[in-house]
C-alpha cells in the first residue's frame, strides 16, 4: 500500500478497534531478522509492515517485487495525528530520556490540540517494571500507543505487550521523538529524495556508525540472493 492507502486502512482498523501493531522495516531490523530466528518470528507475527527505509524500497525493486513507495514512520505518525484530529483520538508516548520525552509530548500536543495525549512515560525500565508500565497504558486506554525504545528492544517489547495493553494502534518510532522534541534534524528533502536519510543522520550521532555498518551487508546480501534464484537448479 502507499502511505494515502496505508493511512485509510489503519483509521479503520482503529475506529473498529482493532489491534494492530505496525513495523516500520529498515535494513537493519532486516538484517536482525535474519540472524534472529527470534526477531524474524517476532516480524512474522506483525499485523502490518511498512517499507519505511529507502534500502527496503530499493531492495523491494531490485528483485522484482516492488513496492507502492515509501511509507516513511515519521510521516505516518503525524498523518495519523492529523486524523486523530478530526476523531478526537487519545495519544500516548512511550521511550527515549525523561526530557526528550516530556518535549515531544507537549510539542506534539501544541501541534495537534484536538489529539490528546493521556500520558507519556521514558524508556528506561527493566522486565521487572513491564507489568507497570503496562497495567498504567491498558488503564488510560489510549488510541495510539507510540513506543521509542533501544533497537533490540523496541518491536520485540511490543509483540510481547502487545495483548495485554489492548490499544487499537501500536508503532515503534525510533528517533521520531528526538526530531520533534528538536534534539535532532530530519534530513533535508534533497537528502531523503537520494535516499540519503541514514547518511544525515550518522552525521548528527556518529556513535550510530556501528549499526551503520551492517547496510552494506544487506546490500550484498540481496544482490547475492537475487543471483541464487536466478540460477537454475539441477535435477538428479
């Protein structure tokens, strides 16, 4: 689906009220699944995965089974503020530092005032604090639930919560809470048009470049796969 399509299905599955957890998929997350077996069950059990990094809609291309274009975590997240707008929907925000957090909460609700966000909570607590953390987000009963953890924690933490919370909408977001809390900067239009998103961002926190430098692997590794289906196989 492209984003217009991908934002009516979701409105509905959230008037009805039906869970739905969104994967945003970039290289890395692929990348993990495929030397996770656990990761890749965990994306297999998603109800709804988007190509939110350009490598993704690359991929998808160079092998012959595109996609519609890039629906970007980002842009989805304030397009389905915009609709919440109109629906009177009820936010919550859960990840990244205290400060970060609080600023993106009252950034977001300035921005979309007809949206209101119950609560919002930081990112750092353990397994033992889950139940809390869970129990107080089932109780405000939230619309959209956006979740900002650690990469390796971020979507699993969700597939595991994901019954228990019982909200409609449920998306990892990543950095999005440091953009609009203006900690950092989206990349420039020029930069996402060359698909140099990821480039603008190491530049901004180069402490990334070690999860950076698993893009060229993937970029092998779909050339290489591509190759393997094209050979043909002996018969014996």
């Amino acid at each position: 689906m492209n984003m217009d399509e991908t934002v009516s299905y979701l409105t509905e599955a959230i008037e009805q009220k039906r869970l739905t957890h969104v994967i945003t998929a970039n290289p890395i997350m692929i990348m993990s699944a495929v030397d996770n077996k656990d990761y890749y069950k965990m994306m297999r059990k998603a109800d709804l995965i988007v190509p939110d990094g350009a490598g993704v809609v690359w991929a998808a291309n160079y092998v012959g089974t595109p996609v519609a274009e890039r629906v970007a975590g980002f842009d989805l997240m304030h397009r389905l503020m915009q609709i919440g707008e109109q629906k009177r929907w009820t936010a919550y925000l859960l990840g990244t530092s205290q400060e970060i957090i609080e600023a993106a909460a009252e950034k977001l609700q300035l921005q979309y005032p007809q949206v209101r966000i119950v609560g919002y909570r930081n990112g750092f607590f353990g397994a033992d604090q889950d139940a809390e953390v869970v129990a107080a987000i089932r109780e405000l009963s939230p619309n959209l639930l956006f979740v900002a953890r650690g990469a390796d924690t971020q979507e699993p933490w969700i597939a595991k919560y994901k019954q228990q919370l019982g909200v409609p909408f449920i998306m990892g977001v990543g950095g999005s809470f440091d953009i609009i809390a203006g900690r950092l900067k989206r990349a420039p239009v020029l930069f996402q048009k060359l698909r140099l998103e990821w480039f603008y961002r190491l530049l901004q926190e180069p402490k990334r470049l070690p999860r950076m430098l698993v893009l060229p692997k993937f970029v092998v590794k779909v050339m290489r796969d591509k190759e393997n289906v094209k050979k043909p196989r002996s018969i014996s």
